[in-house]
C-alpha cells in the first residue's frame, strides 16, 4: 500500500486554529467548575510521548493519575521527570500489557483494589505500522493493542466512570491515519498475516478507535460517560520505534519528497533516544511538540464546551468530520458492528 501524504500545514499561516494550542493552556483555559483538582484519570501508555506529556499536565493540575504501562523501569523513569517538575504530583502506576487480554483484567482488577473513583480513562497507547505479530490470544497486533485491549479496558472500567457521576470522559486516542482502511470484518487478522500490509493494519486500529468512541457514547453517553475520539496531530515522539525499516521509509517518502533532508530525518530518529536527555526532542518546524500534541486529548478528556458532544472526533482542539465516510458513520450502523464484532472477540476474556 501507498502511504498517502499527510495533511499537515506547509507554513504558519496554514496551520488550523488549534494546532499550536499546548496542554498547559488547555488546563488554564478550564473554568473553576470543571477544574481536574481531586479528580482521578487512567492514562495508558504513560512511559513516554503524548502517555507521559497528559499525565504530566493532569497531575500538574491537582488530579490524580493512573499511569498504565508495560514497563516498571520506564514508568519510574517517567514519573521521575513529572515529579521533578510538579512536586505535588499525585502519579500511581499499574502495571499492563495491551498485547494480553489477561493483563487488561489483571490491571481493572487491580484499579478497582484501590477504591479510588475514575472521572477520565484515556486510551493512549498505541503502535503503529509493526511487522506483523500477533498478540497472546492471537489477534493481529495493532488490532489487539490499539483497539481490542482498550475496547475490553472500557467495559471493565465503565461502572466505575458511571459512578463518577455526568462529565466522566473515555478517550480513545485514534490518528489520521485512520484513512489508510477501514475494517476488515471477515478478515480481521489479514488471513493469519498472508494479506497484512503494516499501514492498513495501522489504519483498521485507528478507524476502530474512532467508531469504538461513537459505540461507547452511543450505549453510556445517557448514564453520564461521553467518549470522544481525536488526532493529536504529527507529533515528534518515538511511536515510529515500532515500524519495520521498510514501513518506516514508505512513511518518510510520504511525508518528505526531498531525499536529502529525508535522509537528514531518518539520521535524527536514529539517534533521538541517545541526545533526548541533552538536545531534547529534534523535530521539523511543522510537527508539534508532546505538549501541543497532547492538547486535543486533554480537552477532550476535561472541556465543558464538549458536554452533550460525545462520539465527536477532534483534531487542534475542534471537532472535525473524520476523514473516511466509515469513520464517519452517519448511520451508526459502523459503531455497532464493530461493537458487536468486539464484544464477540472478548467474550471469554472478561
Ligand atoms: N506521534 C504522532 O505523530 C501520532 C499521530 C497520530 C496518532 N498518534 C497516536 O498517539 C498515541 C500515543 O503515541 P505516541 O506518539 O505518544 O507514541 P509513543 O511515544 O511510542 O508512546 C506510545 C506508548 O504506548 C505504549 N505501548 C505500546 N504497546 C503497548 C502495550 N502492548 N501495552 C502497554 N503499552 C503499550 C508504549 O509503551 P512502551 O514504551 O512499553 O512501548 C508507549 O508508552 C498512539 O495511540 C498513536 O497511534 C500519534
């Protein structure tokens, strides 16, 4: 498959309004009444990038945040950085693995232990373009991480968010690379990997994130839990670590035409994990940073300009038509197909 350019604003006067609003002003722009402070989220994906950047600014903020993670080194490293920045942080960390259906029940299980309420879940983790894998009880991996794993995460923490009372949020952090394909509803794991194709793969997730939100709302919005879907936009983190070589070049030839400066590129992602700790984080101009890019999860997961909104998807903080008549799904017929479709696959895992 082609990667297809992405829509990114070529100069200043382009970019969307939006595009370069940061996490932190989101938070400022909150009123009094919708302030985060005592208030409890679940974060997935919290080691690094847009995880790391909303657990940051909701702790910053006074709330108290669930970091989910695979990783305990990584998440003691991450909650370091917040803590060296914000003091007064309030940051737990549990432990889970996306790719293992028994984890996701291990870690509500073990949120529910702590008797804490939840106000805000946001489903952030993600892969993107991986070779083909599959995850513990087989589904094809970017399926099973991005989208079945927090589908399962939703409906084990979905009474909790009900009990929160109106204005609890789910998130489900989707991409525009949803347009890349749709869902593949008699062959959801590309005939074993014989059909995969690492960008499609990429975008069945993320349109099932989309409609995922459209689903939950649809079902919960009525009990006081509206889900959102967004894009956070092209954000410099290390979500491309997960690419092979072959889909990370067929990225970069979409997005950058000229040779020399994507072979300056490729060189910068190579060595970012070295000179982060000294340069901080090497992007092109037109890319946002984590803390822009975290903003449009941020609102959704806290604006009251969204109460009523639910099943919208966001892109600089607006509300946007998503890019696929799919995604879109004017009927609702899609969210409930895939609602369906999911709710079979994890049946005998809840
Ligand atoms: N960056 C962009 O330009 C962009 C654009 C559109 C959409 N997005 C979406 O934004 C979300 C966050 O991505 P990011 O850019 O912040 O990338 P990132 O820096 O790579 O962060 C992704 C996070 O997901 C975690 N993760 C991956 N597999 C997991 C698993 N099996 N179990 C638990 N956690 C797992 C990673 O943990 P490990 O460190 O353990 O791997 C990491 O903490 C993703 O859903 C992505 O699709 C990003």
């Amino acid at each position: 498959m082609s990667f297809a350019p992405a829509i990114i604003p070529k100069s200043k006067a382009e970019e969307p309004e939006g595009y370069r609003t940061t996490s932190d002003q989101v938070m400022n722009n909150l009123p009094e009444s919708a302030s985060v402070k005592g208030k409890v989220f679940i974060v997935t994906g919290t080691n690094a990038g847009l995880g790391e950047e909303s657990a940051r600014v909701l702790a910053a903020y006074g709330a108290t945040v669930v970091m989910a993670s695979r990783n305990e080194k990584a998440a003691n490293e991450s909650k370091k950085r917040i803590i060296a920045r914000h003091p007064k942080a309030s940051l737990k960390w549990i432990f889970l693995d996306l790719s293992d259906l028994d984890s996701v029940r291990e870690f509500a299980k073990q949120f529910k232990a702590l008797g804490l309420p939840l106000n805000g879940l946001i489903c952030n983790a993600g892969i993107m373009a991986s070779p083909y894998g599959t995850t513990k009880q087989g589904f094809e991996m970017q399926f099973g991480v991005n989208h079945l794993a927090h589908f399962l995460l939703i409906q084990l923490l979905i009474d909790d968010l009900i009990k929160a009372g109106p204005g609890s949020r789910v998130i489900c952090v989707s991409s525009k690379g949803h347009r890349f394909a749709g869902i593949r509803y008699d062959d959801i794991g590309f005939d074993g990997g014989k059909k995969y194709d690492a960008f499609e793969g990429y975008g069945q997730s993320k349109t099932a994130n989309i409609l995922c939100a459209k689903a939950f709302n649809e079902i919960y919005s009525k009990q006081g839990v509206e889900c959102f879907s967004i894009h956070p936009g092209m954000v410099a983190t290390e979500l491309s670590k997960s690419m092979s070589p072959e889909s990370r070049e067929t990225m970069l030839k979409g997005n950058i035409p000229n040779p020399f400066i994507r072979t300056f590129v490729k060189g910068a992602m190579m060595i970012q994990p070295y000179i982060k700790p000294l340069v901080g984080t090497l992007k092109p101009s037109w890319m946002k940073s984590s803390e822009e890019g975290a903003a449009t999860q941020i609102y959704a997961a806290t604006s009251p300009d969204l109460n009523g909104k639910g099943g919208a998807y966001l892109e600089d903080c607006q509300i946007y038509r998503p890019l696929t008549d799919e995604a879109n799904d004017a009927t609702g017929e899609n969210a409930k197909r895939l609602y369906a479709l999911s709710e079979k696959l994890v049946a005998q895992y809840k």
